[in-house]
C-alpha cells in the first residue's frame, strides 16, 4: 500500500495532536514532507553524498576496538577502488568472523550463504585484480543490506538490570506514537554479559539485518558496540556518555546521553559569574579520572580559577570525609602543629583557672578559608553531611557546587541553611518544562521527583529520546544501511526532543542535551537560565 | 571564890543536866524541824506535784503507709503509750503482786506492805516484794534523785500521800506503766511488749505479762535478750508472787510457769520497712509541724503517707538483689582505686516510685543498704540525668512543628565552643527523629535544642517538674545540670498521666493522738495541673516505647507493651538512669558512686539501672490492675522507615497528630544504600 503523505494536508503545521492520532489510525503513514518519489533533502544527500559519513583516511591504523579520544578516521567507499577493498576487507570480515564465532549455535548459518564468504575474506583478495571488483562488492553489499528495523540490545536482568529495565521503559512508552510497527522493534536482553551481548548483535546483523541497533548502557556493551559500528559499517545509537575530548570515535556511532561537560560548563559559568574564582575539589574516591572531574578541572582552569584539590574521600566513612575537607580548609593538627599545640596550651590553663575539667575534644584550629566554593560531584546526602562537616571544622559559610545527585528533595528538607546559595548542574530543568511525552506522571512537583523514580526517570529519558532519534531515522527511506548515519547526523530537533539545539547531534555525533543549573536560595532550588 | 556546902556538887550536876538536857531539846527540836524543812514538809509540794498531775503521758509519732499500716515511729525515747482502759488486767494483777500488793488500799504509803516485805526479804532473801508503793515510785520517777537516804524516804512518803489525794489510783498507775524505762530502749509496758516480744501489749498472754511486769524492779539485770535466764527466774517469781496474791490458781501457775518465752530479735521497724522514706517523712514532718508550730517528737502524731509498703518492699529487694552484679561491676573499677589512689565509692543504687496520677510517692529506696549507708539518694542526691532529660527537648519539638519522622544528618556539631559527645557508630546515618531518640542520639537532641531555643528548652523543663536549676548552657540539653530523683519523677509522671503534673506529695494527712486533724494534703484536683496536650505527651509516651522496642532499651522489650521509659547515662557513666512508666507507676531508677566515680567501659543506663527497672516493673505490674495508654482522639499511627521517615512496610510503629502523617512510601534517601548512588548514570561506565 502506498503510503499518504499526510504532510501534504498538515503542510508547514507541526501538529503533535493530529500527528498522533494519525500515526495511530496509519501505521505505515509519512509525515515526511516529501513523498518516497520525491526524496526528502536528508534522504537525498544520503544517496548523493552518501560517502560523506565514511569519509574515512585508509592510512589511518585505527584499532579494530576504538576507545575515547581515539582520533577520527577517514575513509572513502568506492566500489572496485582497491583502496576501499583493502580497508574494507581488513574490517567488515573480522567482524563478521567475530560474530560468526560468538552466536548463539543455534542461530545456524547456510553453509553456502554469502556471510559466509564474507567471513572468509582477507586483505589479500583485493591484491588479485580478479576478484578486488566483486571482493568489494561483496562487502559493500555486506554493509548496506537492511531490513527497517531497530534492535534495542539492553541489560533487562543481571546486575544493570534495573537501569535496563528503566531505558526499555522509556522506549516501550514512545513505540506507539512514532509510527514504527512493533515487528521493527527487537528487543534483546544481554543480562548484563558482554557475551550476551556479543550473541545479540551476532543476530541483529545475520538474522534482523538490523538498520539500527540501540544499546551500550554499560562499559563492556558500549566498547563491543563500538567496536562492530567501526567494524561493520552498523549505525548505532550509543547510550554512554560522549567522549570527553571533542572528536568523534567512529562515524557510525551517536551518543543519546547527557554531557557531563555541558553540565560543568554551564555550573562553572554561573560560579564565574558569582565571583568565584578559587575552588576547592572534594571528589568520592574512584571518581579522579572521571570525564567529570577532569573536564571540570580541565574548564576550571580555563576560566582561570584556581584549584585547591581535589582531596578524594570515602563516601560514607567520616573520617575519610571530616580529613578530607580538613586539607582544604588546613585545619589538621599535623600540618598546624605548633599553632596546636599552643592552643592545647591555652585551652589547659583557661580550664585549669576555671576549675573545670580540661577535653581536648573541644581545641581545635581555626580553618583557613582561602577558597570561594569547593565543587563536590556526590549526592544530595554526603553534600548535607559536608555542610556539617564545614561547619564543625568552624567555616562559617561555603558556596558549594555539584551535579545532578544533589536533585532530591531530601537536599532542601529538612532546610539546611548552609546550603543557601550553593549550584548544582543538572540535565533536566524543571520536569514540567519538558516536552510532553517526556513529562514523569508525578508533574506535580516541577523540580524533584519522588524516591527512586527520579534515577529511573533519567535512563527513561534516555531510552525514550534515544528510540525518538531511531525512529525518526529509520522511517527516513535510505538505500543502504551505512547511509542512515547520514540521516542521523542531519537529523533536525523537534518539539518532542530534549534538546532545543535545531539539529539533534553535534558534529562530534554527540547529542546536544542540555545543561541547566539550580541554586539554593529561601528553603529551595530555582533554576539559574 | 565558891562557898562549899552539903549537896552543892548534886546540884551543880542537877543543872548543868538540866542545861545540857535543855540544850539537846532545843538542838532536837532545830534538827526536827530541819529535816521536815528539808523534806519538803513545810514547803508548798503541790507544785512539785503539778509536773505528775499534768503530765502527758509521752507517745511515738506514729507514721503509716496508704493502706493505714504502721511503717514507722519517730521518738526521743521509745514510748507506745497504752492507756488505763487498754492495760490488760493481768498485767495489772502482775504489777500489784510484785510491785505493791495493796494498791489500791493504801493512800500512798503502805506500812504493812513494807513490813511484809522486809520480813519477805529476811525470811526469803528474796525481795519478791517491793518496798515502795507505785505511787512512790512514780514520785521518786518524777521528783526525786535516787539517793538513799532518810530525808528522801520520808519526803517520798509525803509526797505520795499528797499526790493520792490529787490524783485516782488509774491515773497513776497508768503513768507508772507508760513511763518505767524497762530495758532495750523502751519506756512502758507498750513499747517493752514490741521491743521483746514483737506485738503490742494487748496481744500478750499471762507468762509474758508477767515477764514484763518484772522488769519494773531492774530492767537492765533482767533484760531478757541479754540475760534470759534471769528474766526467766523474775517471771517465775511474778507468777508466784501472783499465785501468793491469789490471783492466779496453783494449776494455772504452773502452766504458766512452764509456758515458754519466745522473745523477737528486735528489729526497729524504723529500718526494717522503708528507712529511706522514713528518714524523708520525718523531715517532711518537721516542715509541716514547723509551719504549725507544734514539735513532731514525743507529741504522739499519726502521720498518714502515700507509701506502697508492697511497692516499697519489692523495690527495696529489687536493689537488694542487684548486689552481686552491682559489686562485681565496682570490683572491674579499676581494682577499687581511682587515680589518686584514694578507694572508689561502693556502686550504689536507689529507686523512686510514684503514682502519676494521684502524685503520691509510692516507694523510695535510697541506698542499696540502709545499715551501711544512710545517705538518701532519691532527695539529697542532686547527679546528671544525662539522656532521660531527653524528653523534655523532644515533647517540645514535638509540641512545635516537629513529626517523629523529620529527619535528621548525624554528625558530629559544634555549639559554640561545645563540641558534644556522639556515637562514632552514628555518624553519617540519616535518621528520623523517633530513631534518633529511641538510640539515644545525641547530636540530634542538641541540634534540635538549638533550634527551639535553649531558654525554652530550660523554661520547658521548669514546666515538667525539673524544679532544680539548670544551668544555661548548651550541655544541659543532653542532661548536663544536675537534677534530683524527684526532679525525673515529676517530669515523667507528666508524661504518664497524659500530660497533666500532680504535685507529688508523701504525707496525706497528720493528727494528733486524739484524732484530731492537724494537716490535710490539698485535695487532687487543687494539685494537678495541665502542662502539654495529652496528644503530645502521647506521642512521647509512644517514643518511649520505642526505646523499649528498638532502642537503647530493647533489652527489656518484653515490657514494651504494657510500659515505656527512657535510658540516661552521664560523662564516663558516672550517672547511670532509667525513668519509666505505666499508666499508673512512674518508676526512676539511678545508679552510680556517691563520687561521681566512672563506671567501666561498657555501662550505661540500658546496663545498669535499666534491669533493676525490669525486674522492679515486671513484679509490680502483676499486682496492679492491667491498663493501657489512653490513645487520645487525633493521633495516628503509620508504619515509616525509621531512617528514612517514608511509609514502608518494613518499617517502624510510628504516632502522628492526625493529618500530619506521611504520605510519601519511598524517599531518595532509600535509593543511595540500595543502588550505591543517586542519579548517578555516569557511573555505570
């Protein structure tokens, strides 16, 4: 059946109401604004400049398992170049081999089917000008074929299985409003196992011939996605944060996460513009090579503050924490000696001349404050505590900053003095200023959400803007599978996407989430815009 | 120079006889009259006689409990006044037969008994038969010295005679019977009979009446717990000297004299029931008896008190069975030496037991051994409460704006320049009010203190009975100023008796021998006063419960149902409390050194006063009547998370004004410990 193109009547009037109730009623419906004769200017510059994406440099000796900061690589796709058949061949057959080995046996492949051929291709064959032409055939076809389908590769079980559970939520509650049949859908549970994992992606691309895969909520699953994106030429939909420096890792994969460096760009924005210029560093141990911290470091320094830290702490261990804060504020007795033990001194006599029983608990150095906030990236609890902690320590009052796990409402209830005037970054604003589909059932309360819903409703967040980009992606017509990472990269925001950046993806593939900041001030938070 | 003649020398001898006899008359006549001046025969001896004739017979001040039983005297001299009608006339008989046969014949002076009694004497070698008339002996008691002379016999003659004709023959023989010391303290035949045999003397039988009867003569030679044979050998000779008398029959006589005398240790009742209370009575007395301007001593007042001699005796055993776990934790005292090698105070104990309701001071054990140590520590004691002040910042919050389930951080705090004491354990574990007190937290108390405002605190506690000043500083919040027993009793019986403070009172009423009334304790509804609303004191009530529940007391958890209390324990546990309650019993239990002594590492309130507690309201709460707190109108209760103050179903009982209840079911709080992080989506990679 040949699809309506509804546009035609809607023309220019992004409509969500009649849009849903339409996608609804005609499953198979466009909204595009051009027909499939007539090809949609993203769809077009797919076909026409479909290499633009792969435009990749073969003397680039880019490892078959990129990681961060890897630099980008440059490639050009030409059928019969023998160039292209020799990069090609040096990557498209390891990973099918790689896959070949690591399904599931029961997923059988035909002794005489072209994967398998594929498989059995080396560098070698495109030296033999005899088979380079349909050597590079072959592999091109390998990496173009595809079926409209997303397969969503998840942690339903296992230990991420909760953070799974919440991105497939978030994907469950969009699927019926994009006009994406449920067939088109495959989920795949990894259990939280590498090897799992592995298996799945084995079958989206032998059996589903999957346009595009969804995935890469944990470390291992996002490395093994990466790798096969590189490797196959596959359009993947990353669930990780983006790498922290500004390249792009391989052209085929896309960031759907929030960006921790937007986020300390935008606190550390608001703290400049309150006068902040020397900042101390208190950091949950483990936490020291995190993207976070060094990009704030890294923007800190920047702006031209000065650091005092970091001082790393053990969450939940007092003493840890009461030692760490005591090297910011320079109140250890070792360090401070003699001017402790003068004031031991004196806390001696004055007790022995009042009569009164002498506690050495009670002597202690006054703090030196030569910092104008300390930024401590740890949830709203540990923040409270520090408040305490400071306080103890006798600093009277300290701008402190920090992330998105001080959103609670347990941060401001009871009220904590303290903490007026202290930032945090955060990447969702106010809850009811979020598009619709996004907005949790408890809207409510604009700023905090219930328990243990708020972390949940993050990852659903994820899963839900993540499967938005798929779908619009995969509806867009497109030839060859590689081509959709064109389509994904032009793809422009809509009223239904987080981002209010007019394209979804920067040109490091990264999605444009935004970054806001809340302050502290009378009993609550306000955000900073 | 003499003419001599015939005769002349007779006559010279005629008068200087005559001289000499004139002269010896007239020396006689002097020395007659001397000696009737000096007896007094010529002198005004009725108003000697008016110290006899108006005398009062003197009579203990009798204390009794609240059920009218006697628990105590207070005296000079050991006296239990018996009047005339009450004297039994056996003893009577046994007086007059070994005292002064014809009594009731003669008029004061009885020849014919004095000489039966000499002849007695010489033909007997026996004086089984006194000399001296009651009558005289009573003079002699009253006016005269003992000295043996005849001028004394004579002016004791006259002056029995005299007092006969001014007095009947009852009267004096009941002053006789009231007023001869007869060994071991005592003065009368009604204090004898309880010092030797242990009842009053209407409960004595013949032989023992008898005994009594001969210890007129020489109470100390015949005292029967020191010399029983010779008492045995003067009772033998009463009951003889009655049989003489004819009072007695030759068979009777003989049962009588073969009827054995079993005499009572004598345990002075003042330190056998309740000495501590006694000791506190008696001074409560001097206050009362002072304002009315009346002597306690020898006035014979029947003072009623709210004592519970049941309560008393079990409180009193309680401690008493505390000893050997009391003496081997001061054993572990440092070998018994503190640091300046002077000896460590024995541990002591003491209980206070009070009646919410009525305010009536139920049992008061001072000390764990009356003998050893007479130091009342339930009223001269003043000790740091340490956390069983606690309830007085809690009621307050609670009264304020304050929900048992507001939470609170747990960290250390700095007040000024205090710094207070907290659990390590504690720290950085967010808690709920209801939580932090039933563990006895301290750095929440004192945060929650600072936030009411100290002065209000201290007024607040003022309010509760804490009558003792407190010092205006931020450790009394943590129960830092001292305090008395009675201070804890008054506070948290308002608390059991839903919010309302009766005044607490020990004396009920005081009256004189006759029965008339001198002191009447006002009336209840003059002493009882609201201080809180019952919904806040139920909601502490339900707090209190909760350290018997889950708390510093939990221990003792099996009581949790029927009562509540609070633990306390001071700096190095020097003070160690509990104060708990029933609906009907406020209990307040301390225990520590008269030195402020430390206590080994490990004590606390929950330690060492706390099972005397149990042990003390699981025996009384089998004799009262069963009663449960009183729910008032407008209380709820939730099932929270007691960390977290969310509802959950694995949480806690907790009470709420009606309306204020939460109605969240998951905190974000919950989310850290479960998952290890809050919104940390960064840390999955």
């Amino acid at each position: 059946m040949k699809a309506f193109n509804f546009q035609k009547i809607f023309d220019k009037r992004h409509h969500i109401f009649f849009k849903l109730v339409l996608l609804a009623a005609f499953p198979s419906c466009s909204f595009n604004k051009y027909s499939e004769t007539q090809k949609s200017p993203v769809a077009k510059a797919s076909e026409d400049k479909d290499y633009d994406a792969l435009d990749l440099d073969l003397n680039s000796t880019a490892p078959l398992h990129p990681t961060r900061g890897q630099p980008p690589v440059k490639q050009t796709l030409t059928e019969g170049s023998r160039p292209n058949c020799e990069k090609m061949a040096k990557r498209v057959p390891v990973g099918y081999r790689n896959l070949l080995a690591h399904r599931n046996p029961s997923l059988r492949i035909p002794e005489n089917s072209v994967i398998n051929r594929i498989a059995a291709i080396t560098p070698d064959h495109c030296l033999d000008p005899a088979r380079a032409n349909d050597t590079t055939r072959l592999l091109i076809e390998a990496v173009s074929n595809f079926s409209p389908k997303i397969v969503v590769l998840l942690p339903l079980t296992g230990a991420n299985g909760a953070q799974g559970k919440a991105v497939y939520d978030g994907i469950r509650s969009r699927m019926g409003m994009t006009g994406i049949k449920p067939e088109q859908v495959i989920f795949r549970d990894t259990n939280s196992k590498d090897s799992f994992s592995e298996n799945w992606i084995a079958e989206a691309v032998f059996l589903h011939q999957a346009g595009l895969i969804i995935g890469g909520l944990t470390r291992g699953e996002e490395i093994m996605l990466r790798t096969y994106a590189n490797q196959l030429y596959l359009p993947t939909l990353l669930l990780a944060p983006p790498l922290r420096e500004n390249s792009l890792s391989s052209p085929y994969v896309f960031n759907v996460f929030p960006n921790e460096m937007a986020m300390n760009e935008a606190l550390l924005t608001k703290a400049t513009g309150r006068g902040v210029k020397r900042v101390g560093v208190l950091l949950p141990s483990g936490r020291n090579d995190s993207d976070l911290v060094q990009s704030f470091l890294e923007m800190a320094k920047q702006k031209g503050m000065s650091i005092t830290g970091p001082f790393t702490y053990e969450p939940g261990t007092y003493d840890s924490m009461e030692r760490a804060a005591s090297q910011i504020f320079k109140t250890n007795r070792g360090e401070r000696s003699r001017e402790y033990q003068e004031a031991l001194k004196k806390a001696k006599d004055k007790a022995a001349a009042e009569g009164k029983p002498f506690d050495p608990r009670f002597v202690i150095l006054k703090p030196i404050v030569d910092v104008d906030a300390v930024f401590i990236p740890d949830n709203f609890k540990t923040i409270r505590y520090f408040a305490k902690i400071f306080k103890y320590l006798g600093v009277e009052k300290m701008t402190m900053l920090g992330n998105q796990e001080w959103r609670a409402t347990p941060l401001i209830q009871p009220y904590e003095p303290y903490l007026e005037g202290s930032m945090f970054s955060d990447y969702i604003g106010y809850y009811n200023e979020l598009p619709h589909t996004f907005r949790p059932f408890a809207g409510d309360n604009k700023k905090f959400l219930m328990g243990l819903y708020a972390g949940t409703f993050d990852l659903k967040s994820i899963g839900l803007q993540a499967f938005q980009i798929a779908s619009n992606a995969i509806r867009i017509p497109t030839q060859k599978r590689y081509q959709l990472v064109n389509t994904l990269r032009l793809l422009g925001s809509g009223p239904e996407d987080i981002t209010r950046a007019p394209s979804v993806f920067d040109r490091f593939n990264r999605f444009n989430w935004p970054a806001y900041v809340f302050e502290i001030t009378n009993k609550d938070i306000f955000l900073r815009r | 120079m003499f003419r001599s003649y015939p005769g002349r020398a007779l006559v010279w001898v005629l008068q200087i006889v005559f001289v000499a006899g004139f002269l010896s008359a007239v020396i006689s006549v002097g020395g007659v009259f001397v000696l009737m001046r000096d007896i007094g025969l010529f002198s005004d001896n009725n108003q000697a006689l008016k110290v006899i004739q108006q005398y009062r017979t003197p009579d203990n001040s009798v204390v009794f409990d609240k059920n009218g039983e006697k628990i105590g005297e207070f005296f000079t001299n050991y006296q239990v006044y018996v009047p005339y009608r009450e004297i039994p006339a056996d003893l009577i008989k046994a007086l007059l037969a070994i005292e002064d046969r014809n009594f009731f014949y003669h008029k004061g002076f009885d020849p014919k008994g004095l000489m039966r009694a000499v002849v007695n004497y010489l033909r007997s070698g026996h004086a089984d038969q006194g000399a001296s008339t009651l009558t005289q002996q009573v003079v002699r008691h009253f006016l005269l010295t003992k000295e043996r002379s005849m001028a004394r016999k004579v002016q004791e003659i006259i002056l029995s005679l005299k007092l006969e004709k001014t007095m009947p023959k009852e009267r004096i023989l009941e002053i006789y019977v009231n007023t001869m010391f007869l060994g071991n303290g005592s003065y009368g035949v009604g204090s004898a009979a309880q010092r030797y045999f242990g009842k009053p003397i209407s409960q004595l039988r013949t032989h023992e009446l008898a005994l009594i009867a001969g210890l007129f003569q020489s109470p100390s030679r015949y005292n029967p717990t020191k010399f029983p044979e010779r008492a045995k050998k003067r009772q033998r000779l009463v009951l003889k000297a009655m049989k003489n008398a004819g009072y007695l029959t030759e068979s009777k006589t003989k049962q009588l004299l073969e009827a054995p005398l079993i005499y009572t240790e004598y345990v002075p009742l003042n330190t056998a029931v309740a000495p501590y209370f006694l000791d506190y009575i008696k001074a409560e007395t001097e206050k009362i008896t002072s304002r009315l301007e009346i002597s306690t001593l020898g006035r014979g007042l029947r003072i009623y008190t709210s004592l519970d001699t049941a309560l008393n005796t079990l409180a009193t055993d309680t401690i008493k069975n505390e000893d050997a776990r009391l003496d081997a934790v001061g054993k572990s005292m440092a070998q018994g030496v503190r640091p300046d090698g002077s000896p460590v105070s024995r541990i002591e104990a003491s209980m206070l037991v009070v009646d919410p309701n009525s305010g009536d001071v139920l049992a008061m054990v001072g000390g764990r051994d009356y003998g050893k140590s007479q130091y009342n520590r339930t009223t001269q004691s003043m000790r740091s409460p340490g956390s069983t002040f606690k309830p007085v910042v809690y009621s307050l919050a609670l009264s304020k704006e304050s929900k048992w389930n507001d939470i609170v951080y747990v960290s250390p705090i700095m007040v000024g320049n205090y710094r207070p004491k907290g659990s390590k354990s504690d720290f950085l574990s967010e808690t709920t009010l209801y939580r932090a007190f039933y563990k006895s937290m301290n750095t929440p108390a004192v945060e929650l203190g600072e936030k009411l405002g100290l002065p209000n605190v201290l007024e607040h506690a003022k309010q509760l009975g804490v009558q003792s000043p407190l010092k205006n500083e931020v450790g009394t919040l943590l129960g830092g100023s001292d305090v008395n027993m009675f201070d804890m009793a008054r506070m948290y019986s308002t608390f059991a008796a839903e919010g309302n403070q009766t005044e607490l009172q020990s004396i009920t009423r005081i009256e004189d021998r006759s029965g008339r009334i001198l002191y009447q304790a006002k009336p209840l509804e003059k002493r009882k006063v609201s201080i809180m609303r019952p919904e806040i004191a139920y909601l502490m009530t339900e707090g209190m419960r909760g350290v018997l529940k889950h708390g510093t007391g939990a221990q003792s958890s099996h009581l949790a149902p029927f009562a509540v209390g609070k633990t306390g324990t001071s700096n190095e546990a020097a003070d160690n409390w509990f104060c708990g309650y029933t609906p009907d019993l406020v209990a307040v239990v301390w225990v520590g050194t008269d030195d402020h002594s430390a206590m080994p590492g490990d004590s606390a309130g929950g330690t060492l006063a706390l099972p005397i507690w149990d042990r003390f309201m699981s025996e009384a709460i089998k004799t009262r009547k069963s009663r449960s707190f009183r729910r008032p109108s407008g209380i709820v209760s939730a099932i929270v998370h007691p960390q977290y103050g969310t509802k959950s179903r694995s949480g806690v009982e907790m009470f709420f004004l009606q309306g204020t209840e939460p109605t969240e079911s998951a905190s974000s709080l919950e989310q850290i410990p479960t998952e290890g992080n809050y919104r940390g989506i960064f840390g999955h990679h």
